[in-house]
C-alpha cells in the first residue's frame, strides 16, 4: 500500500501537548507557556496565552453577538523549548531507554525525567 507522503516534512520534537515551554525566538520570546496543541503535519505548537492574535467575528445565528476573539496562533516548533521542571528553565532534552524499555525524556543538563 502507498503511502501519502505529507507535504511537510515532520521535525523530531520531544514537546508534547501540557508541557511547558520557553519561546526562543520572535517577537513572544522570554515568555513561557503551556503547550495546547502540537501540530506535528505543521511542525507547529500552540502554546496558551502566546502569540495572541485579534480575528474578528460577525454576529450570527450560531454564535450571537459578533466582536473581537483572542486566540492563540501556532509557532514553529523550532521557536519554542520546553523547560525542565528541576532547572525550570529552557534546556536541551534527550531521548532515553528506561530499564523497563520504556522511552522517556530527560533533560541534558541535569538529568531528571520530564513527565508526560
Ligand atoms: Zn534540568
């Protein structure tokens, strides 16, 4: 059976929905958040309360009154890295086999397991 080749190329990542994260780049970085959604076709994450942009809306049967909505638009992937619960800041994560054959992310600098 042929597959269907995605038209992006998915980037490894580590980041999972809930974790939390460190913007690296663009005009939101410093700020941290926790992950929404992982895009993994778009190599994008929405991160809560990041990147907020303004859609307005018309007034409609469906969702009543018409205004302005805040909502989270995705970042790249590459522009966000998740944060180590123990050095709570921004560090290099690694894949790592766990006695049980488990996979499990820890990160590099001191070691402890990320959970999720
Ligand atoms: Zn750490």
């Amino acid at each position: 059976m042929a597959k269907k080749k995605p038209t992006v190329k998915p980037l490894p990542t580590l980041i999972k929905k809930n974790d939390k994260v460190e913007v690296i780049a663009g005009k939101e970085k410093g700020k941290t958040g926790k992950v929404l959604r992982v895009l993994r076709d778009k190599n994008r994450v929405v991160v809560e309360k990041i990147n907020m942009i303004k859609r307005h809306t018309r007034p409609s049967p469906t969702s009543g009154q018409g205004g302005i909505v805040e909502k989270e638009a995705p970042l790249h992937i590459s522009n966000v890295m998740l944060i180590c619960g123990k050095c709570t800041e921004a560090s290099r994560i690694k894949k790592t086999q766990l006695p049980d054959g488990q996979w499990a992310r820890t990160c590099k600098k001191c070691g402890e397991l990320i959970e999720g």
